[in-house]
C-alpha cells in the first residue's frame, strides 16, 4: 500500500509499505541543488551534503560510521541539480534507530569550523578527480556551454575558487533557509506500518524556529549554441553533440525515451553498433537525455582516438539525420519499447529503485505517476513520434559540440567542428 502524507508542519511523507522483504530503505529530500545556487555559491548544496555527515551535538563523524556498521545498514547521500537527498537502508528491526539518526544529522548538524576548513581540501580533491577523467568531465563543459552563467549550466561541486570561499556563516544562511520541513520530502518502501512510520517521523524530525521557507525564483534557461575545444593532455578525444532538450513535464517525453533507447540508449542502439560494433571506433559510445523542471537537453557522447574523430562525428549526424527522415523498422521500435518496458519493471524489484522512483515522480510531478500509465504511454509512441522528436531536437544552427582533446585540438580538429550545422 502506498500512502501521501503532509504533516502539519509542511513536510511531505510518500510511504509505501510491503511485507516481501525484511528491509527498509528511506530517503529524506531537500529541494536545494545547484539551480538554486548564486555564483558565489557555487557548490554549497553538496558542500552541505558532505557536512551532515561531519557530526552533530549527539554524534561525532566516526559514531555516525559505526553506528551503520554497527547494524549493518547502508547510509549515503547525493547532489543533484534540483535537490539533495540523504538515504538509508537497514532491515526492518532497526527503523526508529535509522529514523533518529538521519533526524539527528538533518536538525543538529554541528557545521564545525575546523571540520568545514578540512572538508574544503575533501571537495578540491573531488573536483580534481573530474577534472582528471575526462569522460565525466566533458559532460560538465557541455552543460557549461549550453547555459553558460545560469546556475542549471553549473558543475554540481562548484570550483575549487568558490568552495574555497565558502564561510561558516553562508553555510548556515543557506541552511537555514533551505532545511525548512516545507521543502523536505521522506520517501520510504519495506516492511514496516505507516501509523508507525510515520509516529517516528513526528518525534525525531522536530524543527526548532518556525517554517519560513520561501520558494527561490530561478530565471528561465536560455540557450547557447557554440562549438569548442577544450585542450588538455588526453589519449583519445572525448566528445559531445547534443541540442536543447525538453523539460521533466513535457507530453513528449515518452516518445523521447525510445528515441534515446533506438539511437544510443542500449547495446542494440544504432550508435553502439555501427560506431562500435561494425566499425571498431570507439569504445564508449551512447546518448542520453536529461530533463528538469524548467529544460533539458540530450546529448550523445564518444570517446575515440583524434583521427577518428571527424569519421565518428559524421557517423552521428549520419544516423540524425536517418531518423530525421523516418528511417525506423517496427522491430527495432518493439526492441525499444520492450527495453524501455522490462527496465523499468525490473527496477521494481529493488526498493532502493522504488524509493528513488518516488522521490523525483513527487518532486517533479507532485503526485505518484502509476507503472501501468508509464508503461501505457511507452506503447503509443510510434515510428513517426520518434522522427518527430529527431526533428524537434535537432535544428539546423542548433546543435552544440564540445570536445576535449589533444594540444593543437582546434587545429586537429577543425574539420570535426565543421561537420556540425
């Protein structure tokens, strides 16, 4: 049984209890990430992620570990965009224990000095490492490129200059106007009561000043098209092409998702195959679409040595424009549809999934959007829906291109660039 609840101080439970596991797994969001953020906050929301964990008035950073351990539980957390969320996975005995620990870290966090000045040199180290993998950092520069200074176009971590100016006393402004219980979310799945649930939730989530919490106006995304190179010391190339998306609430977004599933989504995906499989190319090669509120994009990444660059980037835009044109069969249709379908119900399987599911279906849709619609709407796409969605996305003079690549890359790769219309 699923269940929506809005307690009286204004945070939302979405709990969904089931008996066939022994197992809890619960995730408390807060609608803070780095749309939110100014440009000289850039990152705070996951800085703050990290500090929860660094000790609260109850608890130091080394008993929150061991008090996990201790029950063999799981306890993490991640930044996205949009929002941060805490989670946790025990079995069932321990749900007031968990309960009251991520209470604890949520309302009485310490925001030590010392631990903030030490947890700085942490997030620098972690920026590094991006900045040292290039197939995870051209994504960032793509993003960058598209929405230059909106804070959605914004690396999640922020950079090593605005991290180190964070101070103590930005930290807890942004805090305090953020985790405020209107704009938090617990979604739970496993075997508990939700009378009992939520019980818990009342005693241990108590909140000392009353809810102030005013909603942040974000400006309205605007695009830019460009083509750049990014020159660094690399083996291969590591490349985007993508175009202006579609946002979270958008009617096309079903067809969209076999579109992604046909061009480069999966192993049978026409990008995996000709690029990699036929052609030996590259080995990482696929698309993918992201959507949030207010936009999106879609983008299909390849890493492949500099002299194949201008073949591969061809064979991308080769393979655009044959979907442009309609050149889709109904089996690989089916193959999308049904791949699409079984991921989806598999994903079920797990409640970690289910409780992710929940979370994003109340943040970006503010209700429960039931499987059998998902699944209903994945079925009416049609082979002209998914030409349809080709066309919509890519425009003449709309397309970016970001590389990363060798010393000289512009020179190297000029003939790539032009490629692109």
């Amino acid at each position: 049984m699923q269940k929506r609840i809005v307690l009286d101080n204004g945070m939302t439970l979405v709990l969904e209890n089931t008996s066939t596991v022994r197992s809890i797994c619960l995730g408390v969001w807060v609608k803070a990430g780095a749309v939110y953020e100014a440009p000289e906050q850039g990152g705070i929301s996951h800085f703050i992620e990290h500090m929860l964990f660094k000790g609260t008035k109850k608890h130091t950073a080394r008993q929150i570990a061991e008090a996990m351990d201790s029950i063999g539980g799981q306890i993490n957390a991640f930044s996205a965009k949009e929002f941060t969320c805490f989670f946790a996975k025990v079995r069932d005995q321990h749900m007031e224990m968990v309960i009251s620990l991520l209470a604890d870290m949520l309302n009485n966090s310490l925001f030590d000095a010392g631990e903030i000045e030490r947890e700085k040199n942490v997030v620098i180290e972690e920026i590094k490492m991006y900045e040292d993998a290039p197939d995870e950092l051209i994504h960032d520069i793509f993003s960058q490129s598209l929405w230059k200074t909106h804070p959605i176009g914004q690396p999640i971590l922020g950079t090593a200059e605005s991290v180190s100016s964070v101070g103590r006393e930005k930290i807890l402004d942004y805090y305090s106007k953020n985790y405020q219980p209107s704009n938090m979310l617990i979604t739970a799945v496993g075997n508990f009561k939700i009378s009992q649930f939520t019980s818990l939730i009342k005693k241990y989530f108590k909140f000392g000043a009353a809810d102030t919490f005013v909603p942040q106006k974000v400006a309205v995304p605007k695009f830019t098209i460009e083509k750049q190179v990014r020159e660094k010391k690399v083996e291969q190339v590591h490349l985007v092409i993508g175009a202006p998306g579609i946002n979270e609430s958008d009617e096309d977004r079903y067809k969209l998702y076999v579109l992604n599933s046909i061009f480069g989504g999966s192993m049978s995906s026409r990008l995996f195959q000709e690029i990699r499989e036929n052609r030996g190319l590259a080995y990482s090669i696929f698309s993918y679409a992201t959507l949030y509120k207010m936009t999106g994009l879609f983008a299909i990444y390849a890493g492949c040595g500099y002299k194949e660059c201008e073949t591969v980037t061809g064979l991308i835009l080769d393979e655009i424009e044959k979907i442009k044109k309609k050149d889709i069969t109904k089996t690989e249709l089916n193959r999308a549809r049904e791949q699409l379908k079984g991921n989806i119900i598999l994903s079920l399987e797990s409640i970690n999934s289910r409780m992710n599911r929940m979370g994003r279906n109340e943040i970006y849709f503010n209700r429960q959007i039931a499987i059998d619609e998902v699944l209903d709407n994945i079925d009416k796409v049609c082979e002209e829906d998914v030409s349809y969605m080709a066309g919509r996305l890519f425009k003449k003079g709309k397309i970016a291109f970001s590389i990363i690549g060798p010393e000289d890359g512009e020179k190297k790769l000029a003939r790539s660039l032009e490629l692109v219309p």
